[in-house]
C-alpha cells in the first residue's frame, strides 16, 4: 500500500469513531479510514496529527488524505475550536 499510493509512511491513524455533526463528519471522513496525510504533510500517529492539526489550522479547510479500502481518497476538513 505504502508503495502503491507513494506514501512516505507505511502507517496513519485509523478513525474508529465520527462525532455526528462534527467537522470530520462534515468533511466526509468515514468509520475504519486511515489518515496518512494532512496537506501533504506525512501523518504517523494521532499526536503527529493533532500537531499538524494545531491552533494555526482552525476555521481554515485542509486537505486529509485517506486510505479507505484500496482507495487513496481526499477529504476537505474545516477544523474549529474544540469547547472545553
């Protein structure tokens, strides 16, 4: 897979969970995705995502590259402020 879709990491963070109404679900993320990038940037665990996923992203859309099934698909996510 990593060789197939030319990925600079063999690994991601599987989303086991979508919060109805949230920006992922808004965005289109699914149940048992695999993120491997965000704006073209390599993701390999869920703390490298939350940094690349930081303060300077919020209300701003950002493209999430998914493998879902034996698809490299893209995702336009707007992340807001989380409350709390």
């Amino acid at each position: 897979m990593q060789r197939f879709f030319a990925l600079a990491s063999a690994s991601g963070v599987h989303v086991m969970e979508i919060v109805k109404g949230s920006p992922a679900a808004l965005g289109g993320l699914r149940v048992g995705d695999r993120i491997v990038e965000v704006d073209g940037i390599a993701v390999d665990s869920v703390d490298g995502l939350q940094r690349t996923l930081d303060a300077s992203r919020i209300d701003k859309t950002v493209k999430i590259a998914v493998l879902r099934g034996t698809q490299k698909i893209d995702v336009d996510v707007t992340p807001v402020e989380q409350a709390g």
